[in-house]
C-alpha cells in the first residue's frame, strides 16, 4: 500500500527549547518509506539580535512550508528544528553539536551575525557539514581556509563600505551630487562586532587579523579612494547607552557624511534618536542596520535620508527554482504577506534564499550527503549558479560570493526606495541629497 498523502499543516510545537516545522508526520514516512530531511537551525530568538533572529526563522519556516506545500523535496517533507540559543556563543555551539551529533540532523542552516557564526562554524567544518550561512560576513570567518562554508550575500563585512561610498561617486560623477557638495569628511562608528568592524575596517583601511595566518591588508581604504577624510573614529561597547554623549562627539567632529555599524536596529535607533536631540546636520548618513520595518515605525519622519545597504529588494527582479519550479522574488513577497499578514523585509528574505538554495542542492544531488553537495555547490559557476530570490551566486574556494555588489536603499517619505544600483532594475528611486533634516 502507498503512503498516505499529508497534507495537513503543523501547527508551531514547542519541545523544550526547539521548535519544530513542518507538515504533520502522517505516519512519519516519506517518498519510498523514507522519513523527513531533518534541518536544524541555531538562532538568536532573544537576547541582543532577537529582531533579526526572529525573522530569519520566519524566512526559514516559510521556505520548509512553500517546501512541504509542493510536495517536499524528492517527495521527502522538509522538517525544520529551530532552538533559540540566546545571542549567546556558547549556546550556539552546543546547539548545533547536538544537531548534528544527537539530532542526527540531515542538514543545518546557519545563525544570524557574525558574532555567532564564527565559533559555530567551526563546529560544522569539523563535522564536515555544510554551513550555508545567512548573516556572518566578517572577513575573518572566511580567512580560515574552511571548505564546507557557503555566504548567502553579496560582499564580507570589510567590503560593504565601499557600497554606500560608491553610490555617492556615481550621483556624483552623474551630476547628481554637485562636485562642490559631496562629503569631504566622515565619522566611522560602530559597535564593537565582528561586522561591525569588519566594515570599519574596509572603510578605514585597516588589517584585518586571521589567527594563525598573516593579517589582510585593506589599505588604503574605500573613504581614501573616494577622497574622504575620516574626521572622527569611534567604537562603543556591548550594552552601550550613553547615545548623547556618542552624538555630541559626532556633532562635534563636523563630519559631512556619517557612517554606522551597529550589531542591531536597537543600536541604530536609539542613535538616530540621539542625534536629533543633539540636532546634528550631516548631508548624507549611512547605517548598516535600518531596513527592517521596524526602524522606520519607531523613528518615522527622523527615518528620511537614511541610507542602508541591503541584500534585497522587494522590487528586485530575481528569479529561482523551489522544490523544482520556478519561485520568483515577486512570489515571495506575495506568499509571505499572505502567510505572515505583513510585507517581509531582508532579514527574511536571505534565510529563505539559503533555503532555496540548499533545496537546489539536494535535489541536484539527488540526496543529503553533504560532501556531494559541497561539490555542487562549489561547482556553481557565473552560467550555472543557484538561482534565489536574492539573485544568482556562486563562490570562489573561500566560500565567499563572486561578482555581486549590495543594493542601496534610502528611507524617502516612510518608503524604503532603492537607489543603487542605477540600472540593474526598472523602478529605481533617484537618491535624495542632501540628507533632509531630522
């Protein structure tokens, strides 16, 4: 007798400290009386990235059920095991030891910052599992010459300076920006984080320091390249609060152009909120957090002129496969606003591309087998690359993207507009310049 078809939905079940998605085990079997492809996923639900980690197990859930809704992946349910490990690194680590070595997991899906990465990377290389990570760019994650680690957006922490720096070159070289009024000077602040640092370090023209291994020179640095003189540099530690006293430093540098790196929203807001106290008047702002809905609802009107750099766009034009048909990025932003009751942003849409890719990959493979898939995977070349909703990729032997930039967004009248690049996709938003007041 053939198995029984499952359909019913999963309601979210709570055992312990996991959560598990999927479709309801009618009789627990699969295609061929196999059982489900098991995904574990170690994520910050609370603690310091709990925004962030909440939405990418949303991107995560709804990817495992646009799986399961289409009849699962080589006819086997996709079954996704989530524990929260707190934005704690320890916790981490032992989270996805136990996945892989009690769970007995088929696959796991990476964490969120690098701060997390790091350490549970190091877990998976030594079991030799594929880590497709989500949010871990700092530089020094994909220095240690690992082989099973694949970065699902575009550039590492150290590069993604130069993407705000760019888009204001090219309005510039454009005659958007008058030559005579584009940025001479800059502030570079951040949290002490891995990305954090990493993109003040691209910025500055910093080493970046690789244990065992020789430091990596960025000079002279994307600021230098464009002209821009850094007028203030300043780190704030974990727990931070004295925002006042941060925002009168910048005021006071008189830095045309401000650049942030923060480890959340939180840290983003709370600074903005700072500097429209202290009435600080920049022509541009740039913040590596500031595209979640979440910024703009708390800030409002304070929001306008903020640039921030993202992996997606819900205008984007991407096209991919899911569970052997094709799923467009228009389909996920329609799916998931029907699913959730509310328009997805990036820290969404990047959890769910690691899913479709990973998804790509075993029905390639035709199987779990992590070796196999890492050849695919690193098989992906410009012509055949996995195809997601944030565009093409495929890596180089470090694990890290070729040939993508970021997409630049900018906060206009309470739309997150998308301003660069100029001419990827219909519908791009002229950069508003100078910075509108607070």
């Amino acid at each position: 007798m053939s198995p029984m078809k499952c359909t019913r939905p999963r309601v979210m079940l709570a055992i312990g400290a996991v959560l598990v998605f999927g479709l309801a085990a009618c009789g627990g079997q699969g295609a061929e009386g196999e059982g489900p492809i098991r995904i574990g996923a170690s994520l910050p639900l609370t603690g310091q990235f709990s925004i962030p980690g909440a939405k990418h197990r949303d991107g995560y859930q709804y990817c495992a059920k646009v799986i399961n809704d289409r009849g699962g992946l080589m006819g086997r349910r996709v079954e996704l095991l989530v524990r929260d490990n707190r934005s704690d690194t320890e916790t981490a680590v032992s989270q996805y030891e136990r996945f892989i070595n009690v769970d007995d997991v088929d696959l796991v899906f990476g964490t969120f910052s690098s701060l997390l990465t790091f350490p549970s990377s190091a877990v998976t290389e030594r079991n030799q599992m594929i880590l497709p990570v989500p949010s871990g760019g700092a530089l020094e994650i994909w220095a240690r010459g690992y082989k099973h680690i694949f970065y699902f957006q575009q550039l590492p922490a150290e590069y993604t300076g130069k993407s705000p720096i760019n888009t204001l070159v090219t309005y510039r070289d454009e005659g958007v920006i008058p030559a005579d009024e584009f940025p001479k000077t800059a502030a570079v602040v951040h949290t002490d984080d891995f990305f954090a640092n990493g993109i003040a370090a691209g910025l500055l023209g910093r080493d970046v320091e690789v244990p065992g291994r020789e430091p990596i020179s960025l000079a002279p640095g994307a600021l230098a390249d464009a002209g821009i003189k850094p007028v203030l540099q300043e780190k704030w530690p974990e727990g931070f609060n004295n925002w006042i006293s941060l925002a009168n430093k910048i005021r006071s540098s008189k830095a045309e152009l401000l650049l942030v790196g923060t480890a959340s929203p939180d840290e983003a807001i709370n600074l903005v909120n700072a500097l429209k106290t202290v009435n600080y008047k920049p022509k541009m702002v740039y913040m590596s957090q500031g595209t979640q809905s979440e910024f703009q609802e708390n800030l409002g009107e304070a929001a306008n002129g903020i640039m921030s750099h993202s992996t997606w766009h819900p205008q984007a034009q991407w096209e991919g496969t899911l569970a052997g048909k094709p799923f467009s990025n228009a389909d996920f932003v329609d799916g998931f606003k029907k699913a959730y009751n509310r328009p997805p942003d990036e820290d969404e849409a990047i959890p769910f591309a690691v899913c479709q890719g990973m998804a790509q990959a075993v029905e390639a493979t035709e199987g779990t087998d992590n070796q196999e898939i890492r050849e695919w995977l690193s098989s992906r070349t410009e012509g055949d690359p996995v195809r997601t909703i944030l565009g093409p990729f495929n890596w180089d032997d470090r694990g890290l993207t070729v040939g993508r930039d970021f997409v630049m967004t900018q906060w206009q009248d309470g739309e997150l507009k998308f301003v660069y690049p100029r001419d990827e996709f219909p519908g791009v938003s002229e950069l508003v310049f100078p910075k509108p007041a607070w």
